[in-house]
C-alpha cells in the first residue's frame, strides 16, 4: 500500500513538474505512460454545481444521501481500485445468487428508511424525492431498480390508483414497509403489447361473493411476471365476465403465497430463466386454476361488482376503462426515461474521462501520442451523445414536473409525452452504450468497467412497459386525432406544444450561416416545418387510403413510414423546446454560453440525422452541407469543457470505473497483490 501511494505521489510530482519518470525498470523510461487526470490539463469555465443543479432538477440532497448509503455498504459490492472505491453488482454470479444479492440490499435499504412515503407520502414534494431515489438505485443496479419498481411502482401504484379506501387501507402501509411484496400480471405469453385480448378469464359467483380466475389455455399463462418468486400478492389483469357479458379487462389482488412462502392451492408458479440482463430480477410465469378470490379485491376505482351481480361503472365508453386501467404504467414510463439518461450519462462519463487520458498514435515522428479526445472523429463520436443526454435531462426534468403535479385534464398529454421520451431516451441509450463501449477499446470490454455491462442490462427497456416500437405508434395516432378534430371543428390547435401549428409557415434562408444556424429561433422553426408537415402528409396519406377502401386502423398500418418520421420529429421537437425554456431561465455568462453550444449541437446533429429534412426538402442541399460542417465545429468548441460537462452529472466516483480515473495504477502489478 505504502509503495502504491509513494508512487502516484511520483507520478502527480511529475506531471506537475512536467519531468520524465526515472527508470524504474529494464524498459526505457520514455516509453513508459503514466496517468495524467484530466483535471491537471482541463478547467472548468462554468460553476459545475450550478450546472448540476439544473441537470438534476431537484432534491440532490437525498440523492447525495442514497450515494452514500450505498456506497457505505459491503452489501452492494465495493471494490477498490487504485485507492479508489467502487461499487457494482457482481454479474458473473449465478442467477440465484443475484436474486439473493437484490433482496438483501431492498432488506438494507428498507432499513434505512429510502422508501419512507413512496405510498403514503402525498403531494409532487413527496413524488419528486421517490424518483430522485428511484433514479440512484437505478445507476446502482437495474436489476434491484425492476424489482422495486414492480413491487412500488407497478403493484403499489396499482393499489393506490386502481383501489379505493380499503384496499388502500389493507395494503399501502405493508407495501411501503416491505412487510409483503406484490407483483403486477398484466402480461401473458400470447399478448404483450396487446394488452387488450389478454384471455385470463374472471366470472363473479354471486352464491359466495367471489370472482374466480381462471387461465384458460397455455398462451394466456401470464409472463415475466417481476416477482413471480417471492410475491406473495399478485395484481392479475383479467377479462371480467359478468352474466356471460365481456366488461373488459379489469384488475384484481389475488394471493399467490401464504406468509410461508408456500405458494397458495389452484396457483402454478414456474421461472421465466436465465436472461441476457437482469438475473437478479425473479421474472416467472403464473396459472391460475379457478382461484377464488373476495369480491373487495377488484381494484374498483374504475368499475365495480356489486354482492348481487351487477356490474356498476361511471366510464360507460370500455376503451376509456381500458385506458383508465392502465394509468399505473405511465409511472413506469416516467422512470424508464428518466434512468435510461442516467445510464448515458454515467457511460459517457466513463468514455469521456477515458478519452482525456488515454493516446493512440503520434502524427509527427517522435512527437507524444494523440489523446483521443482530440481526434475529431472521437469527439464527433461523442459529443454529440453528450450534448443529446443534456437535452433529454432538461426533458426528463420537464416530464417529471408533469407527472407530479398531473390532473385529470393533463393525462393525456401526459401519457403521450412520457411515450416518446421513453421510445427515445432508451433507444439513444442503447446507441450511447455501444459508442461508448467502443469508444472505450478492449477496457470496454471489462465487466468491472460498467458500460459493456450496461449494453445487456438496459438493452430491454426498449421492450417492457410498452414496446418502444408501438409507443411511437400511438402517438402518431395522437397527433392524427388532434389534426382532423382541429380541421372538422375549425378550432386552433391547443396542448401537446402544437400551437405553432396556428402560426404562419416558416420560412428558411435559403443561405445558412453559421450565427443562423446557432440561432434557437432558426432551430425551433426547423423543426416547427418538420413537425408540421409530417403531420399533414400523415393525415393526407391515412385519408388516401381510407378513400381506397382501407378501415382506419388499417390505413394507420399502411402509413406506418411517415408515422414513424413524425413521432420522431414529434419528440426531437418537445425536447428542443425543453431545452430552450431551461435556458431560457438563465442570465447571461459562462453556463449559458455553454449550454447553448450544446443546444445547437443537438439540433444539428438531430437534423444532419434524419434524412426527413432533405427527403422532403426542409433544407435544400446546399444548406444541408452547411449544417454538417457546422457539426465538428461544435464539437471542437464544446471539446474543452468536456471534463466540466461530465463532472456536472454530480455522479460520485464509485459509481463510474476504474479507466474514468488511473486505469495504469488500477491494472498495475502491485495492484494485484
Ligand atoms: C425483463 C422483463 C420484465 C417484465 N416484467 C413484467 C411484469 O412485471 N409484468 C408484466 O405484466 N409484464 C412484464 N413484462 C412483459 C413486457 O411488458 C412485454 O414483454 C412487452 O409488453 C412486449 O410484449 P411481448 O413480449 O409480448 O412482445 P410483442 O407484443 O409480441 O412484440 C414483439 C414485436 O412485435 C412488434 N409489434 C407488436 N405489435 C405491433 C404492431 N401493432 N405493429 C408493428 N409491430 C408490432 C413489437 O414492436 C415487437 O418488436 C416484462 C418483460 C421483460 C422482458
């Protein structure tokens, strides 16, 4: 230990001297590398915990304290490296050992009272401080974020917003403590994203005053159920059969296993398996076997059974109940958007430090090697990751505030707005994930440096709590419904950021320069006509159709081209205008120098990305060239405060990896002993 610090003092003496290290072995010292941290070679020209503080958005307080909890703990892994900490789940363990692994720490975390009013707790002050916590455990583990997130979010969300007085009297207290663990069958193994034809059948028997659930036929086993192995509660979503009528599918408490852990008569439970990403997450299969289960155990908010039979709802219209009964997932995508930045953020943290230390080549004979952070191919491979994840920041921030503070009248907006930043978050954090993984070389490789990792535990979150594919779907319908009523009722348009809509078309230069192209008023107008047209060519394509005999839902399916294109240019446009009013709050200096930079950047990169803007002629060519000349110009502005942006995150160190800081220490011989 004593040789290790005597020899990073050396080290630091050295490049604070800028003298060559002495010959410490038979090699020629020249050829030796040393590590030099970025920090010797970087300032920062902005106050980073002011940039921290508009990245977060809120309570850094509590999410300072969960860091530490966690890193305090031996329960989550601390590893230290170069005489630094750090913490990371042990991947290579069997599936059962990080099943106990994640039960252990949710025991460790209870204990510490984090989820202390994340179900009793009331009003956005309370709600915000659940997902700053949700968001550090998040960066911990996905694995350990899921099982919560579906005993919290999915099972005590469904409790909460699907029941009334007394389930919430029976189980929000318990669920909160951790005192019982719930988990949420929605899914079966023939309908995922169609929700809607899942085939568990209910009937009610009015002789005993029980529903019974019964899964008909194997396709309809639900699946992947997170939990399945140590739930003792379940949420079953069934169809509900009252006098041989359909009502629709409805949501049920139904229990699994007694306070034993034996699972309960008329219930199979099965495991789903081993899984490319997270094994510590228990996901199994369930059949239901004519359950009986009392008739107060319909989550009944939305509709209810009364002792005789009778079906009783105030939402006559079933899709509007149907809608109603999915409301708990809109929390789930709220936080899938949220974590995805988080994990860009901690990997490009990562490849970013990396990149400010490690060199390859030298372009003059003899001359010190590159960093690669100054190849402008590296930097473009970056940075503009980089300026994306602080775009979504600013989105993710403005969603949250949305949901916290939600009202029947903003649940619409909502439930389209969390749809694409969910679908566009975690597709870019997937693409982030495996730039930076390679940004990073064969150290991108190593499990213990995360981001490799990161690729096979976050990759999924493209799937569950609505398929990113069908999400974008539902809100290029979304925007088609506002399009016909605003032209069948001749109103303007209002809500969804549309209102540029009523407005007079943009108008681009046809000479773009660069003050033009840095403009947010040029940017905005950009993406305004994308928006704007697309959506009419959607509308005039799915009313072709129709008039060639296509249903509407048909002709949806047909114009599946422009509908994807538009609900891209739908969330790169909500997102800008986030982006825009978070600057928009600052005075003039140094931070919003920066931040603008990095608006711009995100704004050309989005356009120099989507071949929309030349297909239907936004841009002409000429413009279009300019644009992408504009792109490593950026670039090579932002190139200096790279460090500062990544050191803004305010993630602390044990949860980055040892090549963010001296990888050569870390890998070094006397590391090993
Ligand atoms: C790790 C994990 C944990 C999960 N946890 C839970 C849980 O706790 N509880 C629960 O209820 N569920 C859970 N799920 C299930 C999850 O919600 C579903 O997997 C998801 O909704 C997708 O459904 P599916 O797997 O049936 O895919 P499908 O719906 O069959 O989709 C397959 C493919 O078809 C495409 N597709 C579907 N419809 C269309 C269309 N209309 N047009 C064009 N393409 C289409 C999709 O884009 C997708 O690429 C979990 C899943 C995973 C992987």
């Amino acid at each position: 230990m004593d040789h290790r610090v005597s020899r990073r003092t050396e080290i630091l003496t050295n490049h604070l001297l800028r003298r060559a290290p002495p010959p410490s072995s038979v090699l020629q010292p020249h050829r030796c590398l040393s590590y030099s941290p970025p920090e010797l070679s970087n300032g920062f020209a902005f106050d980073l915990r002011e940039m921290r503080r508009l990245m977060d958005g809120h309570n850094l307080e509590d999410r300072d304290w969960l860091f530490s909890v966690i890193v305090q703990s031996a329960l989550f892994n601390r590893r230290e490296r170069a005489g630094r900490i750090f913490v990371c789940p042990d991947y290579n363990q069997s599936m059962e050992q990080q099943r106990e692994a994640t039960m252990r720490r949710i025991e460790y975390l209870v204990e510490r009272g984090v989820f202390q009013g994340w179900l009793t707790g009331e009003g956005p002050g309370e709600e915000l401080r659940k997902l700053a916590l949700y968001e550090v455990i998040g960066m911990y583990d996905h694995s350990l974020a899921v099982k919560l997130g579906v005993h919290y979010f999915l099972w005590g969300g469904a409790v909460k917003f699907l029941g009334t007085k007394r389930h919430h009297d029976k189980w929000l207290s318990a669920t909160e403590n951790y005192d019982m663990k719930g988990c949420f069958a929605l899914s079966e193994l023939g309908h995922g994203s169609n929700v809607r034809g899942i085939e568990t059948i209910t009937t009610y028997d009015s002789n005993t005053g029980e529903f019974v659930v019964n899964t008909p036929c194997e396709s309809g086993q639900k699946y992947w159920i997170g939990g399945a192995d140590h739930a003792t509660h379940t949420i079953v979503f069934s169809q509900l059969y009252i006098n041989g009528s359909n009502q629709g599918v409805h949501a049920f408490i139904a229990q699994i296993r007694d306070s034993d852990g034996n699972i309960c008569p008329n219930i199979r439970i099965a495991d789903c398996g081993h899984k490319i990403g997270v094994n510590g997450v228990d996901n199994g299969r369930i059949w239901f076997d004519n359950v009986r289960i009392p008739r107060e155990n319909l989550l009944n908010s939305v509709g209810d059974v009364s002792p005789t039979g009778e079906y009783l709802s105030d939402i006559k219209n079933v899709d509007q109940r149907f809608a109603a009964f999915l409301a708990p997932l809109t929390s789930g995508r709220v936080i899938i958007a949220a974590t995805a930045v988080y994990i860009s953020k901690i990997s490009l943290a990562i490849a970013i430090r990396y990149a400010l230390t490690r060199r390859a080549f030298s372009i003059t004979p003899n001359g010190p090697e590159v960093l690669l952070l100054d190849y402008p191919s590296h930097q473009r491979r970056l940075l503009p990751l980089l300026a994306k994840v602080y775009a979504m920041s600013f989105s993710a921030n403005d969603l949250k505030m949305m949901y916290v503070k939600r009202s029947p009248k903003s649940n619409k907006a909502i439930h389209i707005i969390s749809s694409a930043y969910k679908a566009t978050f975690t597709w870019n954090n997937i693409r982030t994930l495996q730039e930076c993984r390679e940004a990073c070389g064969g150290q991108g490789v190593k499990s213990e440096n995360r981001v490799g990792l990161f690729m096979g535990e976050f990759e999924m979150h493209s799937t569950f709590e609505g398929d990113n594919k069908v999400l974008m779907q539902q809100i290029s319908k979304a925007l088609f419904a506002e399009y016909v009523a605003c032209q069948k009722q001749n109103k303007p348009f209002s809500g969804l950021g549309l209102e540029h809509m009523n407005k007079d078309l943009p108008v681009i230069p046809s000479h773009l320069t660069t003050p033009t192209i840095r403009s947010s008023e040029f940017q905005i107008d950009l993406f305004h006509l994308r928006e704007r047209d697309l959506l009419r060519r959607f509308a005039d394509e799915v009313s072709e159709y129709q008039s060639r005999g296509e249903s509407k839902e048909s002709a949806f399916i047909l114009s599946y081209q422009l509908a994807e294109d538009l609900s891209r240019a739908f969330s790169e446009r909500a997102i800008l205008k986030t982006f825009m009013d978070a600057e928009s709050t600052l005075p003039a200096g140094s931070l919003k120098n920066v931040l603008g930079l990095l608006r711009s950047l995100y704004a050309m990169i989005s356009v120099d990305e989507d071949a929309t803007f030349f297909r239907y002629g936004y841009l002409s060519t000429e413009n279009a060239f300019v644009v992408r000349k504009e792109v490593p110009k950026l670039c090579a502005e932002l190139r200096p405060h790279a460090l500062a942006l990544v050191s803004s995150f305010g993630i602390p160190d044990a949860f980055l990896s040892p090549i963010a800081y001296n990888w050569v220490d870390s890998n070094s011989w006397s590391s090993q002993l």
